[in-house]
C-alpha cells in the first residue's frame, strides 16, 4: 500500500510539474506575442462593405497586419468600430490616417493606413492600455457614391436645357435655315456657268 501511494504521489509531482512547464511555455509565448503586436482602433462613419475579420491591413501598400475585430459602435450609431492587428515595428503616426480600399474586381477590401509625415511622433500601442485610434478618411470609392446624386441632378439640368433647345420652336428655326440654307445652295448650283464666267 505504502508503494502504490509513493507511486501515486510522484505521478502527481510529474503531472503538476509538466502543467507548469507548459502553461509557463505558453504565457512566454503570449508576452512574445504581445511585443510583437500592436493593436489599433479605427470607427468608419462610410460602408465596410466587403471588410472581414482576417482581412489584410497594409501600410503604404505593405501588409502588416489583419483585421481582429469588426463590430458597432456603442457610442455612435453611425459609426463601425474596426480593430486592428499589426507588426510593432509599423511607424504609425500621430497624422497617419486609414481608408479603406478595394482589392481587385472580387469585392474583398482591405485597410490602408498611411505613413504620416516624418516630423510626426509615433502613435504607440501600450500592453495592457486601450487600443490608441487612427483617424479614418472616405475611400475613393466611397466619394464617388457620395458626389453621385450631385453628378446625376446636373446631368439632369443638362439634358433638360438640351430638351428646351431642341424644343418645337428652335426646332421649327433650325429646320428653316437649313431649307434657306439648302436653296441657296440650289440657286448657287444653278448659275454656275455665269460664276464661272464672271470669274473668268
């Protein structure tokens, strides 16, 4: 009995001692992870659109990183709230600014933070401390949606002042001048051989 308990008591020992091996290996592994990440927040007030969770974040067309977390905004109905995922090293910026991006003809988009300017101090992610913000500008893409309407009413305008030019009176005047137009030409056709005399 004495033996099957010292058995048992070092089997213990050993199971213990490898759980503690192992859960010190993985919290190594975490702090190693965390120096080598850093996290951002960026709120979107334009679609995200073809945005997913692991998308890619590039800056200046580098990819550094992918989306963590895509969710609404509790203090702003209007705005979506991103969180990103990049390398440390990645010289974010107090100017840098985010958009979003196509990728392709597929509809997929991807983030793309800007560089800032050099005289600009970095934008520093602390282990443990929230997330600091990267502004957020509208895409390309997004601009255009928003010019469309005005776009539209002027081409609208346009093809109404069209229509009023064309309209039934012009309409009747132009085709006039084109018959005096065509008359004259029939009668300068017709005396052409005194033109031609004369000119001789």
């Amino acid at each position: 009995m004495e033996t099957k308990a010292n058995h048992l008591l070092i089997g213990s020992l050993v199971l213990l001692l490898a759980a503690g091996i192992f859960a010190g290996i993985i919290w190594l592994a975490r702090i190693d992870i965390n120096e080598r990440l850093s996290y951002y927040v960026i709120h979107f007030t334009d679609s995200v659109a073809g945005l997913r969770v692991g998308g890619d974040v590039r800056f200046n067309g580098i990819q550094v990183g992918t989306v963590k977390t895509i969710q609404f905004d509790d203090t702003n109905p209007q705005r979506v709230k991103v969180t990103v995922e990049i390398a440390a090293n990645t010289p974010v910026r107090h100017d840098s600014y985010a958009e979003m991006e196509p990728q392709g003809i597929t509809g997929v988009s991807y983030i793309l933070i800007t560089g800032g300017t050099a005289d600009s101090k970095l934008l520093k992610y602390r282990h443990g401390k929230p997330p600091p913000e990267i502004p957020a500008r509208p895409s390309q893409i997004s601009k255009l949606i928003d010019a469309a309407p005005e776009v539209l009413s002027r081409a609208v305008a346009a093809l109404d002042n069209i229509n009023k030019i064309l309209g039934p009176d012009n309409q009747a005047r132009i085709a006039k001048i084109l018959n005096d137009t065509s008359q004259v030409t029939a009668t300068i056709a017709g005396r052409k051989r005194d033109l031609d005399a004369f000119i001789a």
